[in-house]
C-alpha cells in the first residue's frame, strides 16, 4: 500500500469522493459537511490499485495536561478501511505509518476517541484514565462522558503520560460539533 498525506485544500475531486464515500460507508457522514474545522484537516491515504482504501485524518489541536503542560497534538479522526478490505491489516499499516508521520513533523501526541478500544490498544495506544475538560471563552468543564485514547510522540511526554493516575487532567479548547 503506497501512503500520501494531503492537506484537505490540496485534495483532488476524485480523492475527495473516495473519502466521502469511505466515511459515508463507516459513519454515515463525510468529513466536510460536519464541521468547519475539517477544512483545514490533513488526511492520510492507504493507495492500493490507484484506489484510496484506507484512510484517517487529523487536526491540531492543544491538550493541556496535568493543568500546565501544553503538548502539540494531532487529534486524530475519521480512521476507516473500505468495507472489502478490512481484515488485511490496511489500518493497522497506516496507523503505524501515521504514527510515524506525526513524530516527523514535530507533533508530541496523537489523540483519538476509539469506537474500539481493543484495535488501539494493540497498536500501542493507551486509554485516558483522568478527567477530561473542555475550555469555552473563560469557561472550563467536565466532559465525563468521553473516552480518549492516546499515543505520545515523544520520550518526555511518554514519561509524563507513564506517571498519569486517575485523578489527572487533559484540557483543551472547544470546538465546534464533537468536542472529543
């Protein structure tokens, strides 16, 4: 599978359909016409035979953990293999080489809230034991509902993170739709 990371701005009529039609058959939704954020999102394709089959984006985005560390992430969503081609490992290659990608161009952390934890976990990633809050104007609150799981990108925030309990925080800023 041949990868190729793309800014949404920079995506090609054909590419862009090939993702809508990817999301769609996921999560009955496409990345554009949810939020205004996604417009500025880089995606990541799985090429195989001239066809996306793979494929997951990501946003920047601001955690704040432990109430003072700022950590530049890559909140990452919209992970997805055409129907066809699950069970081949497609999404384990590009997660990996996603991981990779975002440890290159200086991101700390990849975050993500899984709709299934286990397929995460076996790629490395850890679930958030702590609280999670969302910060509005001057506002902050807690988003108890939510489940985040996280990869660090970088051997501090790996040491950071390996010392996190339950009782420690993330925060971020708000956005717009799904706040997580």
């Amino acid at each position: 599978m041949q990868f190729k990371i793309i800014a949404a701005r920079d995506l090609e009529p054909q590419q862009r359909q090939q993702i809508a039609k990817l999301c769609f058959a996921a999560f009955d939704e496409d990345p554009w016409s949810q939020y205004a954020f996604m417009q500025t999102a880089t995606h990541l394709v799985g090429i195989l035979d001239e066809k996306i089959v793979s494929h997951a984006l990501w946003t920047d985005r601001v955690f704040t953990i432990h109430g003072n560390h700022q950590v530049k992430t890559a909140y990452v969503e919209y992970v997805t293999t055409d129907e066809m081609m699950r069970g081949k490992g497609l999404a384990s290659q590009l997660l990996r080489y996603l991981v990779d990608a975002l440890t290159r161009l200086g991101y700390e952390l990849a975050a993500l809230q899984p709709e299934n934890d286990a397929f995460y976990k076996k790629l490395g990633w850890t679930s958030w034991l702590g609280d999670l809050y969302i910060q509005q104007d001057r506002s902050t609150y807690l988003t108890d509902e939510n489940e985040i799981m996280l990869y660090p990108l970088s051997i501090q925030l790996k040491e950071l993170l390996s010392r996190s309990t339950a009782d420690d925080t993330i925060c971020a800023d708000w956005r717009e739709g799904e706040l997580w």
